[in-house]
C-alpha cells in the first residue's frame, strides 16, 4: 500500500501539481519559424538574416480600393486612421509625391558620394564605345550640356531647376526613375506598407492587427462608404498557419485517442480493460507534457501532435502486461513482461533520443517529451496497475486475437520473408531518392499565401524572385562585398555606391582631368545658352571631386542614407547596430559561388533550410547506424545470439518493407521519414523481443500492432506533409513488424519452451 | 440675417471678385480644351524655353495639360499632385512643388482655396496673388494673371528660385476627344 502512494504522488501527484503552476497561455508556441530547422549559417549570418527577416515581415500590407472620393482625400483619411493606431507606425504610401520627396532630400546632401561616380563610369563606357576624336573630359562636356538642355524640355525641370545649378550633370533625375516604388501607381487603388509594432510571429498579433484594421476601415468608409479594404503580411500567413495547425492537432490527438480506445474496447469487449490502459497513458500525456515544459520552458504545437505518438506505445506498455495475465494476477503476470517490456522501453527511448539531432527547435522537443512519457508509462505499468485491477474487474480479450495463425511449412515461413525482403531493399536501392523541401514542414494556406503574393506583386511590380542578401560589419565591409559580388558575377548592385572601384580607369581619367572637364563644361554651358556663373555650387564641389569617394565621405553617405531610406526601399541599404545589409536581384538561375558564401545569403530561405535539412538527414543517418549497433549490443546481452536474431530480425524486415512501401508511391524520402524509420525500429524491436521471448502467438502483439498502426494512419492523415508521411512509414512498418512477429511465433512451441526457461 | 450677409459679401470682396465669372467654370460644362504656350526663363539660362500645347478640364475638375512642341509630352494635375508621363508611366515629380496646387487652384477656378493660401491684389489687366504661407513664399515669389474678355489670358508664376513660366492661352471650347481619353491613368 505504501509503495501505490509512492507511486501515485511520483506518477500522478507530482506532473499535476506542476502543471497547475504552468500559464498556460504562454506554455504552447505556435511560432511556424520555430518549426522550420535552424540553417547552417554563421552568426553574422544569422544576425543579417534575423535582421532582414524582422523589417521584411514586419509591414501590413494594405489595398484600398472601390472608393468614389477622389484619391487624394482618401489617402488623407488613410494616413490619419492608420495614425490613430497605436499598433501601427507611420505608413509608407506607394507613388505618393511626399514619400519621393523626402528620399530626394537624403539623397541630394549625398548625391556626388552615391551617384557620380558610377554615373562617370557609365558615361566613360560610352565614351570608349563612341570612340570620338575629343577627349574624355571635353566629350563628357558636351554630352552633359546636350542633356541638360534637353531636360529643360522636360516639365519637371520647372521643380528641379532650383537644384539644377547644384547638380547639371542630372544625377538625381536618372536615379528616380530607377525607383519604381516611388513612381505614380497607374492604378486608382491606394497600397500602403503600414508597419507595426507588434511581432507578427507572436500569438495573438493577427487579432490585433485586424482590430486596427477594422478600425482604419471603418474610419474610411466615413468618407466613401464604398471602400474596400484588403490587407496582408506575415502576421497573416503565421496567425492562419498557427491558427489551422493547434486545429489540426487537436483534431489529430482526439481522433487518435477516441480510435485506440474505441479499438481496444473492441477487443477486449469489457471497459475494465480500457482502464488498464488508460492509467500508462494518463502517466505518459502527463510525464510527457511535464518533461517537455520542464526542458525547454514552452511546448510547440507541432511536438504536441508527433509527441502524441507516445499515447499509443503507452497504451501498449498496459496492454502487453494486461493480455498476459491469464488466470492469475497482474504482480504474477509481471515478471513475464518485464524484460521484453523494459527492452522496449529502453531501444525506443534510444530511438526518439535521436530527434535531439534534428534541426528542428520542435522535434527536438520530441526528443525529450516521448522518453519521458514512455518511462512515466513503463513505471505505471509496474506500480499502479497491479493496484487498480480490483477495479478493472473481469475482462477476456477476444479468442481470436489469441487464437495461433494457421501454420506455415518452414520453408514458406523463409522464403516470405527472405524474398520480400530482398525486393524490399531493391527497391528501396533502386528507387528510393532523398529530398526534403522546407514546405512540406508547413501546414497548407495556399489561398491566404496567394493573396499575399499578389498584393506583393501589384505594390512591387516585376520583382523578381530571386534576390541575395551581402552582409557585413561596416559601410565599407559591405561596399568591398558588393564590389567583389559585381566583379565576380557582373551583377549590378541597385545600390549605385557599389558599382565604382576608386582605382577604375573611367574614375582615375575623371580626376586626372577635373580642372580640364572643368572648363571645357563651363564652356559647352555658354555654348547651350546657359549662364555658367549660375553654376557655381556645383564647380565648388567640383574642385574637391577626389573626396567624393573617400572612407568618411562613404560612411557618411551610408549611414545617412540607411536611416532615411522608406520601408520599401530598406533592403537597398539596411542599418541594424553593428550590421550593414544590402540586397540586390540576381537572374533566375544563378547560383551562389562558394567564394561569396562568407558575406552572401540567398534572401529567399528555402534552399538554406532545404540544406539544412538534408544535412540533419545525413546526420541522422549516421548516428542511426551506431545507434543499431547499441540497440543490437543490447538484444544480444539481454536474449542471447539465438533469440536476439530472432528479436532483431523483426524490425530489419519490417523496416525494410515499410520504406519501400513509401519509394512504391512516389514518394521521396525525407528527413521525417528517416526519424519515422528510426522509431518504426524500436516498436518492431519491441515486438521482435515479445515475440522471441514467446510460445504462444502473441495477443498483445496483436492488440498492440493494431492500436500503433491505425494510430499512425490517423498522423498520415495530417495537412502538414512531412508528418502524414511519418505517420505512412510507422504505420506500414508496424504492419509488417507484426507479420513478421506472427512468423516468428510459428516455430515449435517445444523449442521456444526450452528457449524460454533457459 | 442682413448683417451676416454684408459681413460675407465685404469679406469676399477682394481682387478676384470681378473675374468670378472668368475664373469659375460653368458647373454642367463638359470636357473644355484650351490651346496654351508657354515660355519658361531658368535663372542659369539666357534665353527663354517655348513650349505649345492644349490643355484639357474635365467636369470632375482633372486638368491634362498636353504638350506637342518641341514634343509630346502630358501632365497630369490634380489637388497636391502632379504626375508627369514618361515612356508610358505616370510618375510624381520627385521634389515637391507646392505652386503645383496653386496652379490647379487657379486653372480650376477654386476660388475658395485660391483666397485661403494666396492674396490677391488688383491689376489692370487683372491680379497678382502673392503666397500667404512661408512654404507657398519658398517655392512661388507671386503668380500674375491677366484676364481680358472675361476669360483668363496669361498667367506668370515668378518661382522663388528667379525660374519664370509664362502661359498664354487662347478662347475655351469643349473638346472634340474623338474616344481618346486625356485623363488617362
């Protein structure tokens, strides 16, 4: 009696009494990054990618649209509704002249340290094409007075004739139309790039975003009732993600519960049984959960639903002990279970050890949660079952699950296994490819991801999709980094800086010659009409040409321009503490040569994470096979060389067959697919060592293959691809692990007699 | 009520009020075409650039001013905005140009907007209207407008940076489009 009290405040006292000190809204994290698996990048890498990541998925992305007001005013009325949102900052409205006008401030103070030089360059590439009598100085004098001249024609001359004197050679004019974001939308429909103060990962950020868009709405429709409208962001596509997949799992978990009870009352026909098995599987949920909160603080919703495979072992643990029992006791029956029961536990804890491997924050948390759940199981089974059967009362499992399979004449009982094993690992060898991709880890929104990508595409038109990332410590760090990105694969960064090297020729012919270009432009000037003494500023700033593109007047000009810089527009030149990002378009195709790598990230994370993956997968791999090896060591010691073939022989084929059922689909083998391989090992281990260890066709096997099989069918049944596909592997393995248990248990009950009692 | 009535009618009784009826446009008028030149003095130039067009107001107040020599070009103006096309975009002046809205006041006929940011003066030909706003001061020294038979002859911004641009517009007509559309975004 004192030990069930032990063992009643250590398995069910102490994770109750913990967890009612759990908040528990802040115990489960839906977060789908931390779903995704850590890239394997330096940590100035990940600092530019957490910092890019923060400003791109920070805005909300607004379209307002069906109004009959004129533009103007509504998008008054949008700056001033989005104003009163203390969740929201000052917006960003595409194509409205005061956003232009405010970059054109920051530039023009920077304009000859971030424009003149590459312009120079430009021009000395037409000049050498040209190939005119005159020379550089004297050519790029006339050229320029001829297109000053010609922009006077312009009408937006009339607004820049102010800074014409400062600035003749139109550096600025050539760079705004370069800007797309700041050019007039065609379209009558209002887009604006609201940020927000909240983390759009965070739980519960999209119902106060959405709040606050309610609000700017209806404040719109005050002024036009007709108004519509649409938003998106990442705090959409995460809140929808985050929202569809607690549904599913929650969903998963009840259906999984409700189909192993409904199995075994099915079974076993008395609901005495289910309590039996459901004591191992209240201590393994507990253990589990607690196990979890107690390593990493906060449980994702994604280790809830793979973690709740334990249920399903547990219940198995109670069911082993439970169909053995017979005409005596549950204490009696006990030694009868103890070691293939404490093998079990010990190879499948091994198994789910090796998620500790994985990339992923969340099945790490697996790693942790399922041993913890299985011990918790393991211990209930020996000291509080014993306890509850007065109150399980009576109960037979159904003669046909412990009635012996037809018997087969040895050889068939060889060759079935010999042979489908042998096509099992041809196909598997012959078919079987590895690949992973970073989406089939995300729950399915196609339609709220093409909403986004479409007010993506309508606010930055022909963006493309492909862009790079270059990271580094300081502004000149990342000019030299873009300078040896340009040089090495011709592209042109949009941030102009980038595009001179001091030591160019186009650049060191401009300051060898300035006092000559000086006055043949001066010259040319009179020649077009023009006053050359009105163009005084800019001759003084002429003269000091050389420390145009000097280190201070550089980090100047960075620094500046970083900080001023509208949100759209950031990429281009991003400031964050110590750490400098620019990001540039690369055409479709290109690849990233290893010599950028240092400095360079694709923007888009699917190839990294994609690596990162296979690198996991690989890894586990590896460590799989030593840790067969000590599973094998294990068997071996514990059964001996005859039974612990027998026993390992089980979870070999039924491994086999249950990846080639995978390669039969089509299906490419991925990293979850391994870990599903891994645990499928250990649970037909398990039935490998009943079955070894047995004389009689094994009821529990039976019971228990079933309860695991459509456990896992129910998991192959989730959204989120690379877990349908490990709940396919476990289940089809399962299967076969149980065949392979009924042909093993085919031998001479005189043998296995013999074998038993040694 | 007679005292509030003299109250508004001397308060309005400015320098614009008698070219009201040359100022404002007839509220069912259609689309109406002006033929315009313009000439426009830099500060750094010696000589004048000259320009011809027509320009375009539509019943909902949108000038499209279409420029054909020395070559095609279109603006758009509206209240606080102006956008320039080029190579088939619409694009916003990159810096700001507040006369832009004071233009559009003034082609508009809004003379409300007209007595809020500016002061009209007397001419004889007409009136000036000098900037009331330190931001309008920056960008605009004062606008002269010459109206002769009732319609609006000429118009003179003297920018703030010495730039002059010089409009000469000749008679009002309602446009014959033929489906083409000035207006176009």
């Amino acid at each position: 009696m004192k030990n069930l009290w032990i063992a009643l405040i250590l398995l069910l006292g102490f994770p109750i009494g913990y967890l009612l000190t759990v908040n528990w809204p802040t115990a489960f994290n839906s977060n789908i990054l931390e779903l995704l698996p850590d890239a394997n990048d330096s940590a100035a890498a990940r600092e530019a990618r957490q910092q890019i990541r923060a400003h791109l998925s920070n805005p909300v992305l607004v379209k307002v649209s069906g109004f009959d007001a004129p533009r103007e005013n509504m998008v008054r009325q949008l700056r001033t509704a989005i104003d009163s949102q203390p969740e929201f900052g000052a917006p960003f409205i595409v194509g409205d002249p005061s956003e232009a006008a405010s970059v054109f401030e920051t530039l023009q103070s920077n304009q000859e340290t971030i424009l003149a030089a590459s312009w120079i360059d430009s021009q000395f590439q037409r000049f050498e094409e040209a190939q005119p009598e005159t020379s550089f100085p004297e050519w790029l004098a006339r050229e320029s007075a001829d297109n000053l001249d010609t922009f006077l024609e312009q009408p937006m001359s009339v607004a820049y004739s102010e800074h014409i004197p400062a600035d003749p050679l139109l550096l600025l004019p050539g760079l705004f139309a370069k800007l797309p974001q700041l050019e007039a939308t065609q379209s009558e429909a209002i887009y604006a790039w609201i940020p927000t103060t909240h983390d759009p990962m965070s739980a519960g950020s999209k119902a106060v975003i959405e709040e606050s868009l309610d609000l700017v709405l209806e404040a719109l429709k005050r002024a036009d009732e007709k108004t519509v409208l649409k938003a998106s962001g990442v705090y959409r596509l995460a809140g929808v993600s985050a929202e569809r997949t607690q549904q599913e799992v929650s969903q998963l978990n009840i259906a999984m519960v409700v189909g192993i009870f409904g199995l075994l009352l099915l079974l076993a026909g008395r609901p005495g049984f289910l309590l039996l098995t459901f004591i191992p599987l209240l201590v393994a949920a507990l253990w589990s959960i607690v196990g979890g909160l107690l390593a990493f603080g906060q449980i994702h919703v994604i280790a809830l639903a793979v973690a709740s495979v334990v249920l399903g072992l547990a219940v198995d643990y109670g069911v082993h002990l439970s169909t053995q029992r017979g005409s005596s006791s549950l204490e009696a029956t006990w030694p009868k279970v103890r070691l293939p029961l404490i093998t079990s536990c010990i190879s499948t804890c091994f198994g789910f050890f090796f998620l500790l491997l994985s990339p992923s924050a969340a099945l790490r948390q697996v790693g942790i949660m399922a041993p913890a759940g299985l011990v918790g199981a393991l211990l209930a089974v020996r000291w509080l079952l014993p306890h509850l059967e007065r109150w399980a009362g009576a109960y037979r499992i159904r003669p046909f699950l412990e009635r012996p399979a037809p018997r087969l004449p040895m050889k068939v009982r060889l060759v079935i296994p010999l042979s489908t094993g042998a096509i099992a690992c041809i196909i598997i060898v012959g078919l079987g490819s590895f690949d992973d991709d970073v989406r089939s880890f995300q729950i399915p929104i196609q339609e709220e991801l093409e909403g986004y990508q479409q007010l993506v595409s309508e606010i930055s038109p022909g963006a493309t999709t492909n862009r790079w990332l270059c990271f580094a410590s300081s502004p000149a760090d990342l000019i030299d980094n873009l300078k040896q990105t340009r040089d090495q694969l011709g592209i042109d960064p949009l941030l102009p800086i980038a595009a001179i090297d001091p030591q160019a020729k186009s650049w060191q012919t401009f300051i060898a010659e300035q006092e000559t270009f000086t006055d043949a432009f001066r010259t040319e000037l009179e020649a077009h009409g023009f006053e050359s003494t009105a163009f005084q500023p800019f001759f003084d700033k002429l003269s000091n040409a050389s420390r145009w593109q000097s280190p201070e007047s550089v980090e100047k000009a960075l620094t500046e321009l970083a900080s001023e810089l509208p949100p759209p527009l950031a990429p281009v030149l991003l400031n964050k503490g110590t750490t400098w990002l620019s990001v540039y378009e690369v055409p479709d195709g290109t690849t990233l040569p290893d010599s950028l790598r240092d400095f360079t990230l694709e923007l888009s994370e699917r190839n990294s994470l994609n690596s990162a993956l296979m690198t996991a997968r690989n890894a586990i791999i590896n460590s799989m096979l030593w840790g067969v090896i000590g599973m094998m060591a294990c068997v071996f010691s514990l059964y001996g060389l005859s039974r612990g073939t027998q026993a390992l022989a089980v979870p070999f084929w039924s491994v086999s067959l249950g990846l080639a059922t995978i390669v039969i689909t089509g299906q490419h083998i991925g990293l979850l697919a391994i870990i599903g391989v891994v645990l499928a090992f250990c649970l037909a281990l398990d039935y490998g060592a009943f079955a070894a260890s047995s004389r009689e066709p094994p009821a529990s096997i039976r019971i228990s293959s079933i309860t695991t099989v459509c456990t896992f069918l129910i998991l192959s049944l989730c959204s989120i691809p690379a877990i349908a596909q490990l709940g396919k592997v476990v289940a089809s393995s399962v299967f076969f692990a149980w065949i392979g248990a009924e042909l093993l248990c085919m031998q001479s009950p005189i043998k296995l007699s013999k074998t038993a009692h040694e | 009520m007679f005292v509030v009535s003299s109250i508004s009618t001397w308060a309005e009784n400015d320098a614009l009020t008698p070219y009201v009826s040359a100022l404002e446009w007839p509220a069912d008028a259609p689309v109406m075409m002006i033929a315009f030149s313009e000439e426009r003095q830099f500060p750094f130039r010696k000589f004048p650039k000259r320009f011809a067009g027509t320009m375009y107001r539509s019943p909902k107040g949108e000038l499209a001013i279409c420029y054909n020599s020395p070559r095609a070009m279109r603006i758009l103006l509206n209240k606080d905005e102006i956008l320039i096309e080029r190579d088939g975009r619409l694009s916003p002046l990159p810096a700001s140009s507040v006369d832009a809205g004071a233009m559009y006041d003034l082609l508009d006929g809004n003379l409300e907007m007209l007595r809020a940011n500016w002061q009209p003066e007397a001419r004889d030909d007409g009136f000036r209207l000098r900037p009331k706003a330190d931001s309008l001061r920056d960008a605009v020294k004062w606008i002269d407008v010459s109206i002769v038979d009732n319609q609006v002859r000429s118009v003179a911004v003297h920018q703030s940076n010495q730039a002059i641009r010089r409009y000469e517009f000749a008679d009002s007509r309602p446009a014959d489009l033929a489906g083409w559309d000035p207006f176009s975004r």
